[in-house]
C-alpha cells in the first residue's frame, strides 16, 4: 500500500508523502460534524450552545478495517485550551486500532454523561521505510467543545462504538477539566520544555500533578519520535511510536491539565510534510488565532484571568538549525508585535508570558544562545515590557538577571524581585524536564549552593556559525531534572500583581525562587 519502488527511488520523503495522500486520504479520513446542546443539569452548558468536532486536517493512511469498538480502550487523553479558555477546550485521545463513531460524553456530574457528542479522527499513516517505525498508522481523535461556562469543572468520557465510557464497568475511565475563569483569580501554571519518554519525564509528570496547575508550557522537543532534530528527511532513528508511548505517559498529567505545547526542531518530522508539521497537527489541537495556521500551528495565544500567554515558533528564525529558517516571511514577528501591543493595552492584563524553545539567553554548552530570536523578538519583548520568557532547548536550568539592550540592566539573586515596567527582562530556560543533561562551562549556582561567576564564556548561534561572547547575565545554573511552577496573584487596581517564579528540582527542592511585580491598572 506504499509508494511503488519505480517511484520511491527517485522521490524525497516530502513527494512521498504527497504521493500517499492524494492516493489514500479521501476515502480513509473519519470526520466529525457539529452537534446542538441543550442545558444540563446544573447549568454547566450555556443552554442552546454547540460542540463541535475540531476542524479535519488531511492526513495520509493505507485502508483499514476496523475491528471490535468492545476490544479497544483509548489511550493518551491530552486537554488543550481553545481560543478563549473561559468557555474552549479540546479533549483529545488516541486508539491503537481504527474504531467507528468515535465521541465525547461530557456532564456536570460524574452520574450525568448524557450528552453525547461526536468526535473526529485524523489518521496518520508513516510508510515503511521512514525510519524505525515500519509501516505505521496512528489514529488521533479530537472532540473540540465551546460554548462551555467559566470557571466550571466538566466529567468527561472518551469513547467510540463498543465502548461507552457511561457504562457503569467504564466509570474508571472518566476524566475531568476545568475552564478558566471569568475574572482574574490566583492561579498556578507550570513549564518545561525537552521531555521526551524516560523515568525522568514521569517523574517530573507526577511532580507537576502535584501542584495542581491551571495549565502547562511544554517549550517544545516534546517526545523525541525524531532524535536527530535538523528538521530534514535524511535525519536518522525516526520512530513515530515514540509518541504512542509519550501520550500514555502524559496522559496523568494532560488528562485534566491543559497542555499547551510550541514546536521546537525535535518536532519537525519532515516526511509528514512539507514543513515538517503534518505529524503534529494531526496529534494536537491549538487554538487557531496566530498568524498562518498552514505554516505555523504551534503558534497562538490565550489569556487566563490576567495573564497572556503567547506560543512562538522559533524554528522560523533558528539560525542554528535552519530547516524552517524563514517559514513565515516575516509574518510571525508582525504578528507577534500586534498582539505585545494589544495586550500591553489591555487594562485587564497585567502579566504577558511568552514561551517557545530556542533560548534567548543560555550558557549551556549544546546550543547556548540563538541569535535569531536575540534579532527578531528580544527587541520587541523589551519594547512592550514582557514579563516572563521561558525556552527549552538546552537540558539544563538556568534563570537570567533582567537584560536590557543584552547587557544586565539589574542583578536578580535567588529571591529577588523584577520590575519589568522601569527595568527588562527575564530569561528561564527550563529544558530538563526528561532528556539526558547537558554541561555548563561555570560552576553550577542555585538555592543553598551560590557560586557567583559574574563572567561566564558561551556562545551564540549567529548566521554563519557560532560566536564567542562572554556574558555576565547568568545568575541560577542548575544541572539536574527540573520544571518551572509560577503562582500568579493579581491585584486591585494600583496595587501590586505578582508573578511568584520558582525552579523545583525532580527530588521536589527548590532551587531557585523570584518575584516578576507590576502595579495593576
């Protein structure tokens, strides 16, 4: 069911795969269709509201017959917030095998699921030959609700002919979400980036759990399926399997916690498209708001209570791993200062997060700095005053002074505090949520072991190659398995809202506490 050989010999991965969509996708792509509700049972529903299943993306796959719904349980429950997270949410899931009439039950109580509603799977289909992973298909299926309440908590279950999940031998199977709320409220998120499948990933996933975040960053290189990570069909060890184990380890976490994902170059699967992002669409559900949904998926934005959080793509501007290098003709950048400066604007947000996977600002000894975003974003986030950045990238942590102009603008020890508005900004690179650690070239410098080296010998990624810099700006280097938590309090208007950062360790220390303040309009 693959390319004919006469063909293959003579086609890159890409024309492959354009080969086997047009050929397979029309008739193998299972669409969901738009569904009424009614109100139920404790008005958790805005009566007369809709559900509708996410919109289909095509995606390339061989026939398959499907088998018994009774004999296969879904697996890997993943949440992403829609466009507004008071009243969006997409659930998402996958199913080893092709099922029929996938849907969502979804209800105010765990006793009430009668509202039933349709779902949609994306099938996609890696021909033998691609990799290590032989001739797979890999079935994802989305179920996109809106109109939903603020603030509200939500029982849901997954399922599809033959396994209905309000059967009373399912009830384990249930899961839940809550949606943000209609006002600012304190709230709790947390961050990483660079996971992959291990027992270190799990572990900092059941830290996370622990917290009880309202959502999660996860700052790209999210399962590894592509180890190589240039973003290129020649890459080598590709396995798309990889994910089917990442959802099943995440689904702890993602089954109640939205996951809200930016692509780093681990994530460029290059044969599934041109870009290298069909894979990826067809397991994730984003909102839609950025600036070219075809280029680029994993950039978006949402607002919880009164925090922004913006997702950016730095494949586009990477010039250390230039695959993509350019994918957005410049659209990404304008788009991203439209919305700095419409939030910025907005009296009703007081904190603007912006997070996505090449570091602006590290030392790390793998990848350090990435000129492109130094270029193209820093300048911007200073301008409208940005709150928090947080990378992935390197497989280490480590927090910045404030920078301004890239010089230290104020130092920031462990248990200081930033004023964005008069002084710049802070850089986090949380990237060793589960892949093996990097190096630094300084000693190492955090919470109950300070080793100030106000000059560190780096690196960064320039067009061209690398350039030396030695920089004074690295305040916390941390070299273990760790993840952001940042607890956000707003504040009357006057008074003072406060972003309460700290890095936690896989052992749950604390290994480096700060304080991002800004008066509340």
């Amino acid at each position: 069911m693959g390319v004919p050989e006469r063909l293959a010999a003579r086609m890159s991965m890409a024309e492959q795969h354009e080969y086997l969509r047009a050929r397979f996708s029309r008739r193998t792509l299972v669409r969901g269709g738009a569904v009424t509700l009614g109100a139920v049972a404790g008005g958790a529903f805005v009566a007369g509201g809709t559900a509708r299943a996410a919109v289909p993306t095509q995606r390339t796959a061989p026939a398959t017959e499907t088998v018994d719904g009774a004999l296969v349980a879904p697996f890997g429950r993943h949440l992403a917030y829609g466009n507004d997270p008071r009243t969006e949410m997409t659930v998402s899931w996958q199913v080893p095998v092709a099922v029929k009439k996938p849907f969502i039950r979804i209800g105010a109580h765990p006793w009430d699921l009668s509202r039933k509603i349709d779902a949609e799977i994306r099938t996609l289909h890696t021909p033998a030959g691609v990799g290590a992973s032989g001739d797979h298909t890999q079935y994802y299926v989305h179920a996109r609700l809106s109109r939903l309440k603020p603030g509200r908590t939500y029982y849901y279950g997954v399922g599809h002919a033959g396994f209905d999940p309000a059967e009373a031998h399912l009830a384990g199977t249930l899961g839940t979400f809550t949606t943000a709320p209609a006002k600012a409220e304190p709230f709790t998120f947390t961050a990483f980036g660079d996971q992959g499948v291990s027992y270190h990933g799990l572990a900092n996933d059941a830290l996370i759990l622990a917290q009880n975040p309202a959502f999660h960053l996860h700052a790209g290189d999210i399962a590894y399926g592509d180890p190589a990570g240039q973003g290129k069909t020649s890459d080598t060890g590709f396995d798309s399997r990889v994910w089917d184990q990442f959802l099943h380890q995440t689904e702890s976490v993602a089954k109640s916690v939205p996951w809200m994902v930016a692509y780093g170059n681990h994530d460029m699967e290059a044969w599934y498209s041109p870009n290298g992002y069909g894979g990826e669409e067809a397991r994730w559900e984003l909102p839609d708001n950025g600036p070219d949904k075809t280029n680029l998926p994993g950039v978006y934005s949402f607002t919880h209570g009164n925090t922004a959080v913006i997702a950016l793509d730095a494949n586009d501007i990477s010039f250390e791993i230039p695959a993509n290098l350019g994918i957005s003709g410049g659209t990404q950048t304008t788009w991203l200062e439209r919305k700095l400066k419409a939030y910025r604007a907005d009296r009703d947000i007081d904190f603007i997060v912006v997070f996505f996977h090449h570091c602006a600002y590290c030392t790390a000894t793998a990848h350090a700095s990435e000129g492109g975003v130094r270029d193209e974003w820093v300048p911007l986030f200073e301008k409208y005053t940005v709150d928090l950045v947080i990378n992935g990238h390197n497989h280490v942590y480590e927090r910045t002074d404030v920078i301004k102009g890239g010089e230290v603008a104020k130092e920031l020890p462990i248990g200081g505090t930033a004023y964005p508005e008069t002084e710049g900004v802070v850089y986090v690179t949380a990237g060793a949520a589960g892949k093996s650690l990097y190096a630094f070239s300084a000693d190492e410098s955090y919470e109950g072991d300070v080793k100030d080296d106000e000059s560190v010998s780096s690196f960064v990624c320039v067009d061209g190659g690398k350039q030396s810099e030695t920089v004074a700006w690295s305040r916390v280097r941390y070299l273990d398995y760790s993840f952001l938590r940042v607890d956000v309090t707003p504040a009357a208007k006057g008074r003072t809202a406060t972003l309460k950062v700290r890095g936690i360790a896989e052992t749950g220390e604390q290994v480096d506490h700060f304080t991002v303040a800004r008066r509340s309009r």
